[in-house]
C-alpha cells in the first residue's frame, strides 16, 4: 500500500506538510511550561554535553563568556537576569565578578537542579518570562529564547521585559536574515529582531557568536527604554 501512494504524484509533499501541520497545531495546543518541560525531559536538542542543547556548550560559548565579563565592566552592570538560564552550563564558567546574579527558568527541575549552583550573589527561581513579574536588573540576559517564540509570546515577553524597570537588555538575533516566519512556540528560526514585526532600533553593541552554521548568529545590547513601546 505504502509503495503504491508514493507513486501518486504530489503524495510525499502532502503528508510530509499534514505531519508539520500536525507537529505544529499541538505545540500551540500545549501549555508553554509543558512544552519545554518536555523537551527537557526527552532531552530533543540531543547535546552530550548541556542540557539546554548545542548552543550552550562550552565551544559554542566560547565569545559571549569572554564578551560578557566585559559587558558588564562597561557598562557597569550589578545585577543580572539569565531567563532562561537553562541548566547553567556555560554561564557558570563566565567571570561574572560579584555581580548579583539571578537564574529564572520555566522548567522546574532545570531550577531544583541548578540550586546546588547558588551562593551569596547567586540564585535561582521559576519564572515564566511571559507572564511572571520580573526582577528590575541593570541587564536582562535573553539568550536562545525568542527564537523559540511565536510572534505573540515574543510581544509578551519584551513587554514583561520592559515592564521589568530594568536598564539593558541582552539578546539572541540574526542580523543578516531578510525575512522572519512566525512559528509555534517550541519550535525554532533564525529571528532578526531588526526587522519586521519587530523594528527594534539599532543595538548599542553587537555581539558575534562566530558560531560555524550560523555565521551571523549574534548576541545584541539594547537600552531597554530604546525597545519600550516600539516593537510588535
């Protein structure tokens, strides 16, 4: 049976969009804290060495640990906001100094896992970065996350980010990418945050991952009161 549909014409590309169709109206159905609590669990983005998946491994993250040490010298940051903090691979190897330090993740056992990390300038609590009230902080840390988002959770997220009184924000974009898709949340793309939907204006400071498959893969710095009331 399966051998004669694939001689019908135009069978492969149909059920190979009705599965993405499928994949995808389930993800939307899904509630954001089961959807990366799953994805956790099954360990779906397959890194041998971080949970959180390849970007967070150590060679991956060789740039921004560097980078970020001197973010927060230049611009004097005392406190800051890692949401998602993920399972705190890469970032617990950065020289942070003792600047106060708070983890937030949805996944709660990313959180139980993460508490044996904590000390005097460090902690880590469970927030939902879309609607949970957030800590005012000199810099938010949003690294590998919007990416992940819909077009509307990405909405809720800068506004809660905005919400938060906080001075800088930190986040993953894709400056040379021409188009954006809206995805299901769980999903993945390449954001260009400077572009449509979002026209976020031009960042105080980009960052270069040199990641090897995605050449413009970027870490960018905006004042948080720059993005208030002028994105999607």
């Amino acid at each position: 049976m399966k051998k004669t549909l694939k001689l019908i014409p135009g069978v492969d590309w149909f059920w190979s969009h009705a599965n993405t169709w499928c994949k995808t109206t389930l993800l939307r159905l899904k509630k954001t804290e089961d959807v990366f609590t799953d994805i956790y669990e099954k360990n779906y983005w397959g890194d041998r060495e971080s949970a959180s998946g390849p970007g967070s491994n150590m060679e991956e993250t060789k740039v921004i640990r560097q980078e970020l040490s001197h973010i927060v010298s230049s611009y004097r940051v005392l406190s800051l906001l890692d949401i998602p903090c993920g399972d705190f691979h890469w970032l617990k190897e950065a020289n942070l100094g003792e600047v106060s330090y708070i983890g937030a993740d949805i996944v709660n056992q990313l959180i139980d896992n993460n508490k044996r990390y904590e000390n005097s300038h460090r902690q880590f609590v469970r927030l939902n970065i879309l609607k949970d009230r957030l800590p005012q902080v000199d810099l938010i840390l949003v690294r590998d996350c919007l990416v992940h988002f819909s077009y509307s959770d990405i909405a809720k997220a800068v506004d809660n980010i905005c919400a938060s009184g906080s001075k800088y924000l930190l986040a993953t974009t894709f400056p040379d990418k021409e188009n954006n898709i809206n995805i299901a949340t769980g999903q993945w793309f390449p954001l260009n945050l400077q572009i449509a939907p979002f026209f976020f204006p031009q960042p105080v400071l980009i960052i270069n991952e040199n990641n090897p498959e995605y050449p413009d893969k970027s870490l960018a710095l905006w004042r948080i009161a720059d993005i208030k009331g002028k994105h999607l």
